[in-house]
C-alpha cells in the first residue's frame, strides 16, 4: 500500500461520540482543556498532535500490573476503564488501543499496525510485539503514544525525510512493503522499530500482550517502570530508582524503601496502586 495515496477523512460528518465511552471524562484525563462539542469541529493535524502531546504528558508508559499479579487483556472497555477510571497507564497495547480508541470516538479515521521492535543485533522482534497508530487525514501520519522515550507528535508516514522534534531527528525509511521507524543517536542512525500498513485487530495482539506478562525473557517481567514524558524531557521510575531527563541532562536519584516508591509514584505520576 502506498503510504502517499492515501483518501483523507470524510469531511463535512460530525463525529460518532459512542454511548459506552465517556469522550469528556477521558479528555479531562489527559488535561486536554480545550472544548471539543460535537459537531462544531473537525479532525485536523493539530487537533492530533495536541491530543498527541497532551496523552504522553498525562499518561504514563508503565507495567506495574505485571509485578502485581494483575492480567491485562486486550480489551478496549477494560483498558479504557483502567486509564480513565482508575488513573493508571500501560505499556503498547493499552496506551495506543485506547488512544485509538478516543481517536475514533472525535472523528479519526485510525488504524492498528503491528511493529516489530528492533534488537541490538540489528534483528527484530516477532510480529505483533508492538502496537502503533495510522491515522490518515489529507494525509497519512505515524502516531505512537506507547513507546516509551519517542517522538511528542505524529510523524509524516509519507516523509523520508528527516523529521525533527524538540532536539531530537526521527526519519521513516521503506524497502518494499516494510516501514521503519528510526532516530539519530550519536550522531547516526538508530533503529526503533519496523512495520507494515496491514490493518490489524487489537485482538491479534493478545499472544505477544500475555508473552510480555508471562515470559522471564520478557523486560516486563524483569523490572517495574513508570515512564512519563514532560515538556522538558521524562521522568522514569526503573524499580527503586527515579531518573529525570531535562534536554541533555539526567540526574538519577534511589528510593529507600517501598513507602518512598508509592510517595514517588503518586506525587510524581498521579498513580495510586490498589491494595
């Protein structure tokens, strides 16, 4: 499928704002503040990348779940329920499944894709080991609010060219039907991941979404991470040590004890483990 012969949206339609997801309660989630009243606007570029943004900084990259027994399945009203509801994040499958979700729910023409992440070998991982975006308005954009460290806003899927956000470089590369997302690390070419423009189901993802809960091969299962983007750079709490990014610099901080690391994931990540 060419990336840049894609149909725009249909204009002119108002949003489908379905009866089983709460669109204001999950904008207010993500601090989304500006009015989005159905039928008075449309989807856009900017609309998305604010949306965009605006998940990344409220929304964290995480896999506590994991460590506490908790299963996590690949359905939308549970992982909507979880990050609306119960103010948690999640790792690929939940943080862009819903996303693609509230996407849908304000007029988004979206698509699941499957990445394969790429290792330090230069291989990559099986199929369906990541979950990213496609949406396509007058043109088709990359959107991945589920990667950990990644770009802010959407990426042109039809660019080649190098796409430069806030210091860092990204650039989409393609070798017969197979994308792949790269960004300039010291000073070359760093792989993330690749992918096809298939469209999949966010049921297809189920076998990889319970490896990554089961698997002792799994990096879920080895540590307990909390990630959250912020305008200045990202705060991650890796098991017991807090690590802050502000442009090039990274200050690392340990936690003492199990109180420090629930005062720390609440006051700093808005998130309030069950008991």
């Amino acid at each position: 499928m060419d990336a840049g012969r894609t149909p725009g949206v249909e204009t002119g339609l108002a949003p489908s704002w379905a009866a089983d997801m709460d669109v204001q309660a999950y904008l207010q989630r993500i601090h989304y503040v500006e009015p989005l009243t159905p039928g008075l606007y449309r989807p856009s570029v900017d609309l998305l990348r604010s949306l965009h943004r605006a998940h990344l900084f409220a929304v964290p990259f995480e896999n506590l779940d994991i460590s506490l027994g908790r299963t996590i399945l690949c359905d939308e009203t549970r992982i909507i329920h979880k990050i609306v509801n119960e103010h948690r994040g999640g790792f690929c499958y939940e943080l862009n499944g819903a996303f693609a979700a509230l996407l849908r729910e304000l007029g988004f023409r979206v698509t699941l894709l499957s990445g394969r992440v790429a290792r330090e070998d230069g291989s990559y991982s099986p199929e369906f080991d990541h979950l990213a975006l496609r949406v396509d308005l007058e043109e088709p954009w990359l959107a991945d609010v589920g990667f950990g460290d990644c770009f802010l806003e959407p990426l042109r899927l039809a660019s080649r060219g190098a796409q430069e956000q806030i210091g860092r470089i990204y650039r989409l590369t393609s070798t017969d039907s197979v994308f792949g997302l790269e960004v300039m690390a010291d000073g070359k070419w760093k792989k993330e991941y690749a992918f096809t423009l298939q469209p999949r189901e966010l049921c297809e993802f189920a076998g990889m979404c319970h490896y990554h809960q089961t698997s002792p091969e799994s990096h879920f299962t080895r540590q307990r991470i909390c990630s959250l983007a912020t305008p200045e750079g990202r705060l991650t709490l890796s098991d017991n040590k807090l690590i802050e990014t502000r442009g090039t610099s990274r200050q690392e901080t340990s936690l003492s004890g199990g109180r420090a690391w629930q005062t720390t994931l609440r006051e700093l990540f808005g998130v309030v483990l069950p008991e």
